[in-house]
C-alpha cells in the first residue's frame, strides 16, 4: 500500500487560526463515546438498499463489536413519515448509528431528537452521496461546498443529541474542487461546530457526469491525503472508507494510525470474510470466529418472528446471499434462496434446505 505524502498544512486563508485550538484539544470522553470510538474501529458503511434492519441483524449475528450504519433517511422523511418503518431496529443490532440526509439545520435537529429517543447510539450526517436525487435535495456530496452549512447543521444536531455522539461521514471533495485545499479546511470548520468524529470516503466525487455507481469506482483513491488528517488534526478520530475489501487491509490502515475502517460493498457480499474474525483481530475479544452455519441457526427465531409479523422471506434472505461466499457450497446455497425465498409459502424450512445444500457440497469437497 502506497505511503501517504509529506504532511502539507493547510494555508491560514483556508482554516482560520482562531479555529485551530478547537481542533487540536482532545476533547473529554463520556462513556458512550468512548464505547463508540472501540466499536468504530471497523465499521459497515451506510449503503442505501442495503444496510436495512435485516441486513443489519445478520452482521450482528457475525460481529459482536463491529459499529453498524442504517441506510441515508433524509430528515424530512423521519418527520414526516412512519418512524417504525424509517427508525425501527432490534435491540441486538447495538451499537447501531443513523445516518441522516438532509441541509436544513432544524429539520436535522428535530430527526436527530427523534433518533436519540428511538435509542439510536450515534447520528451521522451525509456528506457523500453523489446521486442526482441528493444533489436536488441540496445534501451530501454537495455540501463539500458549504462547510459553514455543515458546521451549522453539525452544531444543531449535537444540541438535540445530547450525550448522543453526532459524527460526519464525508468525501475528499468533489467536482474541480482541490481535495488538498478543501479537506482540511472542511474538517477544521465543521469540527468547531462540535464534531470529533468523521469518516472519509477517500475518493472525489463528480457530480456532473459520473452515476452513483461510478462514483465508486473511477475517482482515484487518496488514502495518503485521509492519513495527512489524522496527523493534521490530532484531537478528532478519523475512519477511512473507500475501496477497501478485507480484513488484512482493515488491519493495515489501523496500523498506519487512523482510527477506524469502514467497509461497504465487501463487508455486504462476503459477510463472512469481513465479520466473523472481527472481534477476534480487531477489538481483541476471545473465542473463536464465528461461524456461518451458526451464523444460520442464530437467524431461523429471527426469521420466524419477522414471518409472523408479515414480513417475506426473500426480504430478509437477499442480505444472506453472500454468506457462504468462496466456500464449497456456496453456488448452491444462493440458488435454494434465489429460486424460492420469493414464493409465499417459503419460511424457515428453505433456509434449513440451503444449509444443507451447502453441507452436502462441503462433504462432496472433503
């Protein structure tokens, strides 16, 4: 892995000095924080469609410790729609966090109020997502251009929060903007308005002329730049995301010295791979990994009761997918899922049924 550049201070026209004192100073722990920050340490990244209640249940099952992000709700959305369909989680998934959308600093207030009462153990705020339908709602990637928004609507947040950590989750930059230049000084203001912790997606964002999609993956990566942070800014905790698709590499970013990794789309296709010997390697717990055939157990009562209260299997089996990723079996245990999850009389039973399929497959191999 490339070695991050020289570190480069930012020019005093781009963060002013009488900001620097607020940034420099660790701030003091309360207890929630200071779980958050062990838990931060690796975490699955907010991916809409994706990280749902179900999906979230299952990584839990894998991880112990590992901090989990709900999909981008927009605060207008968590005002005016049903919070149990919104906001809803199990008590099993903490340390759980949401993650808003959205600009307008008394809206976000009034959602994050919401969420700290729903019990959610952190709100973060989007800074990142490049979709066309964001830009038009006037959040995420866009405002890398309105720092003093963000630090405004950063700062409302916190007041509602309370004790509640509220954190940022934001890009390099975006468009013809320098991320260089822009970086820092976004950090610098936005941590003045309160804020100590912040993940970087450690790619630009284009907004005129990449999708969403591209968007992850054309844009160069600078870890390098996202490391010059942390030296930058010795009293905020600061999590790197973007491209990164194992555990090794998990490891070897905490080791250059930032404070925590966040995987997305590899943590979502091979669970296992990036779950089950987390909080062995990574928060230093005892026992063995887990494994994905208990990891199956554990999930038929949940299942069971989701069933119950009408929901359809293929919901809550389409995260499962992946759980056998790379193993013998795991052809055949996504299509006895794939062919039947959807049909309305499937349940438990077919999950046992791929199980097996797996096993058979497994002892075929042996």
């Amino acid at each position: 892995m490339a070695q991050p550049a020289p570190l480069c201070y930012p020019s005093p026209s781009l963060i002013p000095f009488e900001l620097l004192p607020a940034v420099t100073q660790v701030p003091t722990d309360t207890e929630n924080s200071l779980t958050l920050s062990r838990s931060a340490r690796l975490s699955v990244a907010p991916m809409m469609d994706w990280t749902d209640r179900h999906c979230r249940y299952l990584h839990r099952l894998l991880s112990r410790h590992v901090l989990l992000y709900t999909e981008m709700v927009t605060a207008p959305a968590v005002l005016h729609g049903d919070p149990d369909h919104l906001l809803g989680f199990d008590a099993a998934e903490h340390p759980v966090a949401l993650q808003l959308g959205g600009s307008d600093p008394a809206e976000l207030a009034a959602a994050t109020k919401i969420a700290v009462a729903r019990g959610y153990d952190e709100v973060n705020l989007n800074v990142g997502c490049p979709s066309d339908r964001v830009q038009s709602g006037r959040f995420g990637a866009v405002l890398m251009q309105e720092p003093a928004l963000v630090a405004a609507c950063a700062a409302a947040m916190q007041e509602a929060a309370g004790d509640v950590e509220v954190t940022v989750k934001c890009r390099i930059g975006v468009d013809e903007q320098e991320p260089r230049e822009v970086l820092p000084d976004f950090l610098a203001r936005v941590s003045a308005a309160g804020i100590r912790r912040f993940s970087i997606h450690a790619r630009k964002a284009w907004l005129q002329g990449l999708s969403p999609k591209e968007n992850r993956d054309i844009p160069p990566l600078d870890y390098g730049l996202a490391l010059e942070m942390v030296g930058l800014f010795p009293g905020l905790e600061i999590s790197v995301n973007g491209g990164i698709a194992s555990l090794d590499a998990a490891e070897e970013f905490l080791d250059q010295g930032f404070h925590g990794v966040m995987i997305g789309r590899a943590a979502y296709h091979s669970p296992t791979d990036i779950l089950a010997a987390a909080d062995r390697r990574i928060y230093g717990a005892p026992g063995p990994d887990r494994d994905p055939f208990d990891v199956v157990e554990a999930m038929i009562p949940y299942i069971e009761a989701q069933l119950a209260a009408g929901q359809r299997l293929n919901r809550i089996t389409r995260h499962m997918l992946g759980l056998f990723a790379g193993r013998p079996g795991a052809r055949q245990w996504r299509r006895v899922l794939s062919e039947g999850a959807h049909l309305p009389d499937a349940g438990p039973a077919l999950v046992l049924e791929a199980r097996d399929a797996v096993l058979q497959a497994q002892n075929a191999a042996a």
